[in-house]
C-alpha cells in the first residue's frame, strides 16, 4: 500500500470534479485488454449521461449495478478504451485482494451532486 501523496492546497482539489451519478446500463466490454465492463451513468440534467469503461468484473455483477450511485470524476479529457471513448472515471477502492470495490453514496441522492 502507498503512502499519503504529497500535500496540495484547497484549490487544487476543488478542480476535480466528482459528482454522483446512476448506473442506468452495464453491458461488457470484452474489446477491453483488461476485462471490464461499459458503464452509461446519468449524472443529471446538467451534465447529463455519460460512458465509463470500469475494471469492476471481479467484485460486481453486472445485473446489480443498474440503478447503482457511484462516484465519478466528470472533468478528465475523455479517454479512448478500445472502441469506445471512456468520458468519466468511476472511482472505486481497492479490496484485499487488490480489486475495484465501486464508491457511493449510502443513501439515494440527487444524480450530480458535487463531492465536498
């Protein structure tokens, strides 16, 4: 496990954007090198819905995440995963065993809330 990384000032993170979304389609992605999962997550009228490829296949099953919250970074430049363009990153922690384990919130809130 790494240490802490090095000490950066409010601002700074105040320019990732993570928002919270719903997963509202989960299909595989077997084009993927690594095996994971496409993912659509409507995070709102405002930012709307987007694509994530997830390398979530170990922990999660894909009938479990539709109507799933996770935690995404909606500011990264889009990023091309095999056929498709990855527009967030969903954010996970790392189980035991070194494996996506998916955040969110404990309760329902409203797609597109801010992380603070």
């Amino acid at each position: 496990m790494a240490g802490a990384a090095a000490t950066i000032d409010f601002d700074a993170f105040m320019k990732v954007d993570v928002r919270v979304g719903t997963i509202v389609d989960a299909r595989p992605f077997p084009e993927a090198r690594k095996p994971a999962f496409q993912l659509l997550i409507d995070f709102g009228p405002v930012i709307g819905v987007k694509k994530s490829s997830a390398r979530i296949t170990r922990n999660h099953r894909l009938e479990a995440l539709i109507g799933r919250q996770v935690a995404a970074v909606v500011n990264f430049p889009p990023r091309q995963i095999g056929p498709m363009m990855s527009e967030v990153l969903t954010l996970g922690f790392p189980d035991a065993d070194g494996e996506v384990m998916l955040i969110g919130p404990d309760r329902k809130v409203p797609d597109g809330g801010r992380l603070y």
